[in-house]
C-alpha cells in the first residue's frame, strides 16, 4: 500500500515528500486564482470573514487525530518500558535462589528477548504480529518458576514476586503487540487533507485581488498543513519509520545477562 510504503521512508524523505506535496498544491491554487479570467469572475464573491471558521475546523481535526497518534505512541512506548522493567525485576528476584534455578530462568528470558527484538519487532512494525503468536519462552519461564521447588519462605516470597513480574511482563507484551496495530484510519486521512484543500482553495479566493499578499497567505497555511501532517505521519505507527519505539530497554536488560 502506498501509505505503507510512505510511512516506512527516513524522515528526511518523508518531509520533504509531504512538503513539496502541500506547496505544489498551494502554487496550484495559487495560478488558478490569480488568472485574470478567474480574479473578474470570482473576486468579491466569497466573505473573508469564513477563513477563521475553516481554520478552526482544520485545527480541531489535527488535534482530534494527533491525540489518538501521541496517545497510542506513549501507550507503546509505556508497555515496552513495563515489560523490561518487570524482566529485570525477575533477574533481580531469582538471585535469592538456587544457581541452577536462576541459570534456567536466566536462559529463558535472554531466549524471549532474543525472540521479541529479530522475529516480534519486524512484525510489529509491519503491523504482522497477532496474539495467536504466543511468548513461549516467557511461558516456559513462568512455568519453570511455578514448578520449581522452594525450601524458606524466603524462596516462597520470590517466587511469588517472580510470578508477578513474568505476568506482567506478559501482559505488556501482548498491550505492544496490540498497540502495534494502531494506525490513522483512510477516513480521518481523507476528512484532514479535505478540510486542508478547502481551507488553501478558500484562502486563495478570498486574497486574490493582491497576487503577492495571496502568495504569502497560502505559503503560511501550507507549510501549517505539511508540519501537521508531518507530525501526524511520523508518529502515527508507533513501531515503524525514524521516529518509533525503540527496543533499547530490551537490549539493556538482556545485557544484564551477559554480564553474569
């Protein structure tokens, strides 16, 4: 799909691709409304008293959808965060047992953060990844610390804390994967750049006696359009292109694991 393709370009690209986008629209609004025949026939006609209530509407959209990208983004970028924290958190907790007990857990979860950062991630930003995909070895992990046997109470203690944290680690991994699927809809896309087109095409007549004050009015509005979509764009899949979330509390934690 062609906005997959977009949204998966650098950022750099996909700047310049949305800018020149929204100029070229503008320089073309520009040369049809200030065409002599047109100016004669269309100047005096429309009421600039209609361009704040465009705007208004404009801006109301990008709020409307920015809320629901930078929502979603801080969603993804929270159960990341969550699922590394309650990892290491397990790490921390099985050093109150036995060696061999700490090894095998130890190579379950270096095993699942291997899984999550080559097969989950890619997934995840091509928006493949399904919770028909199950963490197996986190599962294994979490079976591993319900089965195995505990000799205090202090054993029984993290055990029980070791639970939690692998549940919650298991929990924040299907909320990613969930998250993952995010994206703003074709209607909400069509309903932003509409508002946008009528708003540049309104702003074009209502200036059109003056060719330079018109040029600037539509420069201003065009650049407004572009750094929003630009905004909306970059952080409307939270896995894929530049700006995304990044694995990197993942990879801190399973450093741990080389350490030991």
């Amino acid at each position: 799909m062609l906005e997959d393709w977009l949204l998966n370009l650098p950022l750099v690209w996909l700047a310049l691709i949305i800018f020149g986008g929204s100029y070229l629209l503008a320089a073309g609004i520009y040369v049809l409304v200030t065409r002599p025949a047109f100016k004669d026939r269309m100047h005096g006609e429309l009421s600039s008293s209609m361009l704040p209530t465009l705007g208004i509407i404009f801006a109301l959209l990008v709020g409307f959808i920015a809320a629901q990208v930078w929502n979603d983004f801080d969603r993804a970028k929270l159960a990341v965060a969550t699922e590394a924290s309650a990892l290491r958190a397990a790490l921390l907790l099985a050093e109150g047992l036995p060696a061999e007990q700490t090894q095998n857990l130890s190579a379950h979860i270096d095993r699942h953060i291997d899984t999550t950062l080559q097969d989950d991630w890619p997934a995840m930003a091509q928006q493949r990844a399904t919770l028909a995909s199950a963490p197996t070895a986190l599962i294994e992990a979490l079976k591993a610390v319900l089965a195995m046997p505990v000799t205090t109470e202090g054993q029984r203690t993290a055990q029980q804390e070791i639970v939690k944290s692998l549940e919650t680690a298991l929990e924040s991994h299907r909320q990613a994967i969930v998250i993952s699927h995010s994206r703003v809809s074709s209607l909400k896309w069509a309903g932003l750049l509409l508002q946008a087109l009528c708003t540049l095409i309104a702003i074009g007549l209502v200036h059109n006696a003056s060719p330079r004050l018109c040029g600037v009015a539509l420069g201003l509005f065009a650049t407004g359009v572009a750094v929003s979509v630009l905004l909306i764009a970059a952080y409307s899949r939270p896995f894929t292109g530049d700006i995304s979330v990044d694995p990197g509390l993942l990879k801190e934690v399973q450093a741990t694991l080389g350490d030991k």
